[in-house]
C-alpha cells in the first residue's frame, strides 16, 4: 500500500490569512487615518486657515522624528505606554477593565524609587542586583494594588471599574502623603523622594559602554541574553526541521540551553570592547534607555503567556465566557485576581522603569501627574489587545504626545489637539460601523462577531 502524498499548500488557507491580517489591522488604521482628517477639519475651522492645518501637522512631524533627538524621544514617551498598554490588555482579555493602571503606575514608581535609594545607600548592592530589585518591587507593589480590586470582584461581585477608580484616587493621594513626610528628600528643597543610588538607574543607551567596564554588569546583560535566546532556539527547534534531531523535550531543552550559553559566552566577552569602539548611542544627552527593550520584550511575554500557557487560556476562557468557564473547571476568583496581578505589576514595573530611567533627580517627585494610564486604555483598544499591535499602538502615542509642543509653536495651534485626535481615534475603534460605513470597508462576519466579545464591561 503507498504511502498518501504530503498534503500540498491551500492557496485559499494563505488568502483567508492574508483578508484576516487585512480585516485586523483595517479598522484601527482607518481609524486613526480618519481622526487626522477630521481633528485637521477643526484646526481649519477654529483658525479659518487651510496653511494652519498643513503648518500644525508638519510641525508635529518635525517634533516627533526629525528634529535633534526628536526620535529618540518619541521612544522614550512610547516605553510607558507599552507597559501600560499591555497592562491594560491583560485585563481586557480576562474580561476585567482595569482603569486603575495609573495609581498601580504611581505606587510602582514609589516603590522602585523607595527600594533604589534605600537598599542602594545602606547595602552598595551592584547593578546586576540592585536594579532588577527595584524593577521587582515595583511591578509586586503594582500587583498587590491591583490584586485588590479583583479579590473584590471574585469576592463580593464589586465592579472593578468603580474600585480601581476609586483606588485610584488612594493611590494619588498616598504616594504625595509619603512624599512629603516620611521620604522627603532633606537636602532638597524640591518636594521629592532621595535620588536612588546609581546601580539602580535604568541605563541611557548612551552609557552602556561605561556601564559595561564593570564585569558584573557585562554578566548582567549575558545573563539576559542568554535567556532570550534559550526561548529563541526553543521557537527555531520547533518550527524546523531540528525537531526531528531532537525529538524528546529534554533533547530541546538541552540543545536551546546551550545554544543560550554560547550566545551567553559571547555577549560576555565580545559585546563590551563592541560597544566602546562602534557604538552607535554617543550622545551624551539622549535619554533613551534601556527600558525600550524590557517593553519590546514584556511584549514577547505577555503574548507567550496568553496564547501558549495554560494560565493564558484560562484567563482568555474567562474573560470569553466566565459561566463556561466554571462549567469547565476553571477557577475564576482565582483567575481574576491572577488577571489584575499580571496587569498591576505591568503598570507598576512602568512607573519603576519612569522614574529611574527618564527623571533628572532619578527620584519621584510629589507632581508626578503624567496621564500615561488613562492614554494606554486608548492604546489597548486601538491595538484590539494584541501585544505586537500594542508596541505600535504605543509608538503612535509616544510620537504625537513628543510632537505636540512643537506642533504649538509652528502652528499656534494648540497642543491639546493632539488628545482631541486620541479621542477620536479611540471613537471610530470604538464604533467600527462609523469607519465600515466611511469607506464601505467590509469586515468577515467571524471578525464582525468578535469585535462585540472584547473588551467589554461585565456586571
């Protein structure tokens, strides 16, 4: 008897992926596209004038990518709200609505500004120890604030959406409590926290090649190599032919694993001398830091543990169906609370990465009102809770919010144009039917169906 022939390649299966990308990404682009024209609709009113319109967006362009570290900037504002953004997603895809993000952010900043200066100055900790420390406690300072709200909620039916904004509010109001009594800065006269000791700052990119002199901080980044690329040759084995090589997943692992230490050994020995004779981040002003790639990769995270985890599955499951869910045995106060924790201490490593990666004094300030929270909801919904439609998502935010001040002084126009955009933006996603209707854009019905499942408030 022959064997049957390999199954050939479904044209239709490659189109139907193909529509699917194209019915994903069609509505939040459109939308965005449509909020431009018609906050340019605005400006031409409110001014009377076709060249205010032409002058305000050129002037945003310019401030965002093409004027002296304009684009480095515009990274620097998108590093919280992809934090945030995701924290937000999580929630949304457990069916949880965390409005709370910005007081997990603003403890989670206190936290780390608190562990950076204490544990800093009394111990001399080094970096490799110091700083993942203070990132540690200010995504479990995060987590237990936003644990609260789904404990309530598993518990007593409370809606998370009145908690965590009443929460908000505690939160406000107990970080400028601290900051102006316990952990007041003496020496300042500046109402702030003491500046955390230096092993505990978020590196600028600008300083790798100083910070790497010290062998502990090249083992550092060797180490967080290493893992990368433990989960990379894990993917690369299992999408190709090597996994008929290794067939056991013990094989896998031990092939990923060394594959991991060899990119390890090299990062070690070779990336230093690199970053001192070709390095390209020279400027010593530039504030970009390394937070960028802790964001990019707590992406990468949150999409492996909610698509490729049992964890994930049950927190999709529950916020898909909780009633369905319980039927099927999974245990929903507890995935609830596991939602909130997840995205609590996403909000709360933003504000740790915030504070000791972008502020002058490397310290919290009792003024530390930034909006990211309640802009990274906008990101979320936008990016339709998708981790690598978030990065973007993100970016577009962190270069508009970076443009805006010079898009006021080209223009006149005023900067708060910008939130008038976001908002918009937000409404068209919000509303598909206004956008189809527009450009007669035609969704399939499957995706028509799944834009009313998520996010969505649950009583």
């Amino acid at each position: 008897m022959s064997n049957p022939s390999p199954a050939l390649p479904n044209p239709a299966n490659r189109s139907n992926r193909l529509q699917h990308l194209v019915d994903l990404i069609g509505i939040p682009v459109l939308a965005v596209i449509t909020a431009f024209i018609f906050g340019g609709i605005v400006i031409w009113i409110t001014s009377g004038s076709l060249l205010s319109v032409q002058q305000a967006y050129v002037g945003m362009v310019r401030g965002a990518f093409l004027k002296e570290r304009a684009l480095s900037e515009s990274l620097v504002a998108t590093i919280p709200y992809i934090f945030l953004g995701l924290a937000v997603a999580v929630g949304f895809k457990s069916g949880m609505f965390n409005i709370g993000v910005e007081g997990q952010f603003y403890l989670g900043s206190l936290a780390g500004a608190f562990v950076g200066q204490a544990f800093g100055q009394s111990t001399s900790l080094p970096a490799i120890i110091l700083m993942p420390l203070s990132i540690l406690a200010g995504g479990l300072t995060g987590a237990i604030w936003a644990g609260i709200p789904g404990l309530l909620k598993a518990k007593t039916g409370a809606h998370e959406v009145i908690t965590t904004i009443m929460m908000n509010y505690i939160a406000y109001r107990t970080v400028e409590l601290v900051i102006s009594g316990p952990l007041k800065d003496k020496v300042s006269s500046a109402v702030q926290t003491p500046a955390a000791a230096q092993a505990a700052w978020i590196w600028s990119l600008s300083s790798i090649p100083a910070r790497l002199k010290d062998p502990l901080n090249a083992l550092g980044v060797a180490l967080y190599m290493a893992i990368v690329f433990f989960f990379i040759g894990r993917w690369i084995i299992g999408r190709t032919n090597l996994k008929n090589r290794f067939q056991k997943p013990g094989q896998r692992r031990f092939a990923s694993l060394g594959f991991a230490l060899a990119v390890g050994a090299l990062f070690f020995f070779l990336f230093p001398p690199f970053t001192r004779v070709a390095w390209p981040f020279q400027d010593p002003y530039d504030r970009l830091h390394i937070g960028l790639v802790l964001a990019v990769s707590a992406s990468v995270l949150v999409w492996w543990l909610l698509w490729k985890t049992t964890i994930g599955f049950e927190l999709r499951s529950v916020g898909a169906n909780a009633n369905a869910a319980r039927y099927a045995g999974v245990n929903i106060t507890r995935n609830m609370v596991v939602a909130m924790a997840i995205s609590g201490s996403l909000a709360g490593i933003a504000g740790t990465v915030e504070v000791l990666g972008v502020t002058a004094c490397h310290c919290m300030p009792v003024l530390f009102s930034t909006g990211y929270g309640f802009d990274a909801i906008a990101i979320a919904l936008i990016a339709k809770n998708d981790p690598f439609g978030i990065l973007a998502a993100a970016f577009l935010f962190g270069a508009m919010r970076n443009g805006a001040d010079m898009m006021e002084l080209s223009s006149g126009v005023s900067k708060y144009v910008i939130s008038m955009i976001q908002a918009m933006a937000l409404l068209f996603v919000a509303a598909p039917a206004i956008i189809r209707s527009i450009y007669r854009f035609r969704l399939r019905r499957r995706d028509e169906e799944s834009e009313t499942l998520e996010p969505r408030l649950k009583g």
